[in-house]
C-alpha cells in the first residue's frame, strides 16, 4: 500500500471507532469501552508502520479552490512528525488501557471512550497536518473534543464551567493563531507549510518586514492558549475536573503538547524579536506556575500547575535554542533544526512518559481513595499500594530531574544548557524553576504515601488491578531510560539525537552543577519542611500572606472575573441597549417603519371602492408606463 494510504487509516480509525460508538452503542459500555481500545491499539500498530517502516513523505490531495487560495488536505510525516505521532500513538494507547479498570463501573463510559476516540482522532490529525489550514481544523476539533472529556462530569457544576473555560478561553488564542495565518498567507502567498519553508530560504529579507514578527507572535498565540502559558493558562488547571485519564491525555503528552509542536512546525517563520518574546514567555510561565503548585492541596492540581511549568520550558527551550544558533550565524531554518526545535522535542517526549505516569498514579490513588484528591488526606499509602508507589516514585524522580538516572535530567539539562549560552538571567530562573517542581513534588510524595492514613477514605486503599498498575510500569521504563539516545529506535532518533548533543555544548558543566544543586536543595527543603503523612500545611502557618497569594494562583481568576463583570458585562449590557434604542428603535422601527407606514397609508387611500376611480387609475398607469417605455422619462 501506498505511504498516504496509512496516514489516511490513521485517521480513519479513531473517526471510524467514535462514528460506531455514538451511532450504535452509546448505552453499552462494555463494547464501546472494548472498540476504542482496540482502535487505539490498531492506531499504535499503524503508528508504528508509519514511523519505522516508511520513509519520510509529503502528500498532498487539491481541496478547494477560493480565488488565489488553493487549499490542500495532506500529510507531512518527517522526524518531528513521527517522534510526535511515537508518542501520542503510545502513551494514547496506554491511558485507553488504564482508562478500562478507571472508568470500569461508570454507567456514561461509552461516552467517555467515544470521546478518547474523537480526541485521538484530532490530535492526529494536527501531527500529520501538511499545511496550516488542516493543522487549524483538527487544532479546533482538539478544542471541540476536550471540551466533552473535561465536561464528561456534566451534571457537577464545576465541571460543566471547566470545560466551557477550556473552550473560551482556548478561542482567545486561537483568534490569534487565526489572524496570523490569514497575515501568512497575505505576505507568503501559500498556507503549505513545506511552500512556506522553500519561500523563506529563498527570500530571507522577508523575515525582516516589519510585519514578519506580528506574524511569529500571532502564530504563537495559538501555542499560548492550548499549551498554557502566560495569560492564557487559567484553564488549564481548571481541566482537572475530567476524569483523571482525560486529565492524563491532556496534559501530558497530546493536546497541551500541540501548542510545543505548532512552534516547532513553524519555527521557520519566526523572526528574531518574536523568538526572543516566546522565550521570555516561556520562562515566566515555568516560575509562575512552579510558585503556584507550592500552595496546592488538589493532587491534580499540583500536577496541572506542574505541568503549566514544564510547557514553559519547552517554549523557553524553543526560543532559547533558536536564539542560540542565530548568534551564531545559523540560518532561521538551521536554527530550529538543530536547536530550538532538539530541545522543545526532547523534552516533550520525556515529559510525555513521566507525565502520563504521574497523572495515571494519580488516577490509581484516586480511585483507591474513593475520589479524595486532597493529599492533606491521604498518607500511608505506600504500605497500601505498593506498586503505584513505586511508579509514582519513579515519575516524580524524572520530574524533578534525579542527576543521571531519569530521563527528565538530561531533557531538562539541554534546556539550561542552551539558557546558559544564550542569557544568564533566564539561566538562573530556569535554575529557580527547578527547585521549586523538586521542593513541591517531594511535598506531595511525602505527605501522601508516608506516615499514617488521614482519612477513612485513605484507611481502606488498597492497590488496583493489572489493567491500571502494567501501564504504570510501561511507562516507568520510558521515564527512566527516555533520556538517552540509545533507548529510541534509529527513526526517532534524529531529533532525540540532536537534543542530547546538546548537553555536551558549553556550559554543560555550570548546567550540571546548578541543576544539582538545585534538585538537593529542593528535595532537602521540602524533607525538612513537611512531616510525612502531614494533617496540614506548615507553609501556611509560617508565611500565611504569601501562602494566601500563592494559593489564590496569583489572583489571575479574580482579575478575569472581575474584568468579565465589570467590564465585559457592561460593555454587553450598553450595546444591547444600542441596539434595541438606535437599530431596532429608531431606525428599524422608527425611520423604515415610519417610511412604510406612509407608503401603506397611501396605497390605503387608492381604494376607495368606487369603479371609476379605478379606471382613471388604471389609464393613468398605462400613460406612465407608454412614458417609460418611450423614454420620456
């Protein structure tokens, strides 16, 4: 079969698995539950085909033709694509797996996996996009589709505002992001993202119109709202009212990625002052959410926040790495090559594995727990769940960046590396940013698993079966070994390759010893500062302003909220009332009702029931129309 004919079946599958669930059995849990594990296995094992056994390919297939815009629906499949298309085919797999002994006893799960397929078919269809205008369809069904799973609780109320949160504030960027194509294509003439590669190496003075950064940055609001960042990242935590492997499918290796993907697909078009921006958006993201999940209770929410943080590093290693090779003399294109686009990618990828573990341990707790997510009760629960105390060890371990032995080390070692290279205040922030994910996560993991038990809930845990604890254990080996080129096969290894080699670079060695230090003082810090098994947070008694800050997550909601009451609603409330004084008032009803009230009087006044009259009128219409005719008038 021909390379596009397995793209297409990628598609196919998940969209066909969703189609059967929601036409024929959307009451029958079990055979949904059992057709969208097995399409997300058909999906790994096509997946698969595609990365290691075809060469990478471009295909495109005439769409619509709008004038001077010639769409296309196509497929770009090069070694971004099927490092991304790896891990969101694999870790998708597992958390449909792990999401049949979660969501086991839910009388709606035919509508939960109906929605992991919809998902799954949208996220693939922005990693296998060929040009911007299919990337921004699927990037809006991944909305659509996630919108369903945060709001799968849709009778809580809190659930039910979470996801219209997701998919509003989501639309803010993606108006951005939809600017900033129809700006593309107006200065580059073509929305084919290979089209666009070839112009820009052919015509460089392009990147330096004025209007080459405005383009950059209003791509790269689509990256802010779906990944996150700074303004836009109030959603995200919020998500964490979906069942917990949605939350595990959201943020760690698919939709929240999608934003890190979309630089590294445009990167090319980034101009020097937008790349420098992106960066610093990136590092403020990584400080400001590492600051808030310091004051969390919520399990989930400490990892939300965790996350937020860690797609700040991959947006700063985005920015960072760019700038690093243009300083050097490197091209736009070679730039993101061999840096931005290495760095971003690598630790996406490790990011993916220990992520989805965490997320997953979560889940096990949770369920375990009976749906308790506050860690203040809960403890003693590595004696009752031993083997999700183990792979939840092994996750945080990444996570933190454990020298040498896990694979979030070496990913996160590039980044400081390239933020050492390229500027040493972002160099000692990302340093900063590391303490912080190792002085919260070792908060968490000691007051939840150690200690006595704080709650009822947490007295009768017990550790889940085999369907939720081996893809726990897969994963595991991913977020030890991810880090290291040898552990990936020769077709993803390209860009894996390339974000290694960047440890080896200068200041490799300042990277080292600052990461050191700063994973031992945070791990030492939170030892020191929380008991195990903890009833409550110390932080809170000794510095009750800033933990009143930190846990109100800065007050951004506040603000957003006070802004929708006090500015938006009123705003709203005056043009209605415009609208129904000046345009359905005065003009609809005033000025053209007034003018059709005198033409009905007139038109009245004709008939006056009298016979002759009417043939006076009736010669008098022949005379007016023999007058046009004639061309008199």
């Amino acid at each position: 079969m021909s390379p596009q004919t397995y793209a297409y079946a990628l598609l196919l599958i998940p969209l066909a698995s969703a189609l059967l669930i929601a036409c024929f059995f959307r009451r029958n849990g079990a055979m949904a539950s059992g057709i969208s594990v097995g399409a997300a296995f058909l999906l790994m094992l096509t997946a698969g085909h595609l990365i290691f056994r075809i060469e990478n390919f471009a295909h495109d297939t005439h769409w619509i033709e709008l004038g001077p815009l010639s769409l296309n629906f196509g497929f770009l499949i090069d070694d971004v694509a099927k490092l991304m298309l790896f891990v969101v085919a694999f870790v998708g797999f597992l958390i449909h797996v792990f999401s049949l002994g979660y969501m086991k006893d839910d009388p709606n799960k035919a509508r939960f996996f109906g929605g992991l397929s919809i998902f799954m078919f949208s996220m693939l269809g922005i990693v296998v996009a060929s040009s911007l205008v299919t990337l921004f369809i699927f990037w809006e069904l991944v909305g659509f589709s996630s919108y369903m799973l945060i709001g799968y609780y849709f009778d809580k109320p809190s659930a039910s505002d979470a996801s219209k949160k997701a998919f509003i504030v989501n639309r803010v960027g993606d108006f951005g992001f939809l600017i900033g194509i129809v700006m593309t294509f107006w200065v580059y003439g073509t929305l084919d993202l290979l089209e666009l590669e070839r112009a820009v190496n052919e015509d460089p003075s392009k990147l330096s119109l004025p209007i080459a950064t405005s383009i950059g940055l209003l791509l790269f609001c689509g990256t802010v709202g779906k990944s996150g960042q700074l303004p836009l990242h109030v959603w995200l935590p919020d998500a964490m009212e979906g069942p917990t492997p949605v939350s595990a499918l959201i943020h760690a290796a698919t939709m929240v990625a999608a934003g890190v993907y979309l630089l590294c697909r445009t990167g090319f078009l980034m101009t020097v002052d937008a790349v420098e921006i992106i960066a610093w958006v990136g590092i403020a993201t990584a400080l400001f959410a590492g600051l808030t999940a310091v004051a969390q209770r919520d399990i989930k929410k400490i990892l939300a926040y965790s996350t937020v943080s860690q797609l700040g590093y991959m947006v700063a290693a985005f920015g960072l790495g760019t700038l690093v090779h243009l300083n050097h003399g490197a091209s736009s294109h070679e730039a993101v090559v061999t840096g931005g686009v290495a760095a971003a990618m690598f630790h996406l990828t490790t990011h993916a594995f220990f992520k989805a573990l965490l997320f997953l341990g979560s889940g096990s707790i949770i369920h375990a727990c009976h749906h308790e997510q506050d860690i203040f009760k809960m403890g003693g629960l590595m004696k009752k769940m031993p083997v999700t105390f183990i792979t939840f060890t092994i996750g945080l371990l990444a996570l933190i960046g454990t020298p040498i032995v896990t694979a979030g080390f070496h990913s996160k070692d590039a980044i400081l590396v390239l933020a050492y290279q390229q500027n040493s205040l972002a160099f000692y922030a990302l340093v900063a940013g590391a303490f912080l994910t190792a002085f919260y996560m070792i908060r968490l993991w000691k007051i939840a698993f150690f200690g006595d038990p704080n709650s009822e809930n947490a007295e009768h845990a017990h550790e889940n079966g085999l369907v939720m604890t081996v893809p726990l254990a897969l994963l595991s080996i991913g977020s030890l070994f991810g880090g290291f080129a040898w552990f990936y096969p020769e077709a993803l290894k390209p860009v894996i390759a390339a974000g290694v080699q960047l440890n080896q670079g200068e200041g490799h060695g300042a990277a080292v010893g600052f990461g050191v230090i700063a994973w031992a003082l945070g791990l030492v810090l939170a030892f020191v500062f929380y008991g195990a098994g903890a009833k409550e947070d110390r932080f809170q008694k000794i510095l009750p302003p800033i933990h009143r800050v930190l846990s109100a997550k800065f007050y951004f909601d506040h603000v957003y909220n006070w802004y929708v009451a006090n500015v938006q609603q009123r705003l709203a409330g005056f043009l209605q009332i415009s609208e129904q004084l000046l345009l359905s008032g005065v003009i609809i009803k005033g000025l053209f009702a007034g003018v059709s009230g005198l033409v009905g009087i007139g038109l009245r006044s004709l008939h006056v029931g009298n016979l002759h009259a009417y043939v006076y009128w009736f010669i008098g219409g022949l005379a007016l129309f023999w007058a046009i005719a004639s061309g008199v008038f």
